[in-house]
C-alpha cells in the first residue's frame, strides 16, 4: 500500500480516496475555485483542490501548511496526477 509522511501522518492513496469521496458529497457544489488555486489533482475526470483534499485526508487544517509543492508532492508520492490549472484549464 502507498502511503506518504504529512505532518507526522502516515497519508496512504486509501484515506485520500475517501477525502476525494467526502469532498465531492460535503464541499464540491459550494467550494470556490478561485486565480488562487493554481494546481488540482486530476482522478477519474474529476478536479480537485489539492490542499482541501489533503487537509481532509489528515486532518491537517488547511492554514498550518504551505500548496504548490510541498503539497503536490504527497499526491505525486501516491501516484496522483496534479496538473497546474490556467485560464484555458477551468476547475471542474
């Protein structure tokens, strides 16, 4: 089983599959994607907010940790796609 160090957390591709599951019953229709958010993680023709997902996947609030890399090498770690979102790239 994959699994990643976050924070002193032990984050397997498991718990974030079930945060990826969560987001989308719990926060997909009123999260704001806004020019702030510049990756996603890309799983099964859906988009998602890297430091959202890894927050609910560890329990880690979003505030207590930085994006972009340090973030997206977690999800890379468990063999997820991040891809870096533009204008021609819209959240889904």
């Amino acid at each position: 089983m994959a699994s990643t160090i976050f924070k002193g957390k032990k984050i397997t591709r498991e718990m974030v599959l079930e945060a990826m599951k969560r987001f989308d019953t719990e926060h997909r229709t009123d999260f704001n994607w806004s020019r702030r958010h510049k990756y996603a993680v890309k799983h099964e023709g859906r988009r998602y907010p890297p430091k959202e997902i890894l927050s609910l996947a560890s329990g880690v609030r979003v505030g207590e940790f930085s994006g972009g890399i340090e973030t997206n090498c977690r999800f890379w770690e468990l063999g997820f796609e991040v891809i870096r979102l533009g204008p021609e790239t819209p959240p889904q």
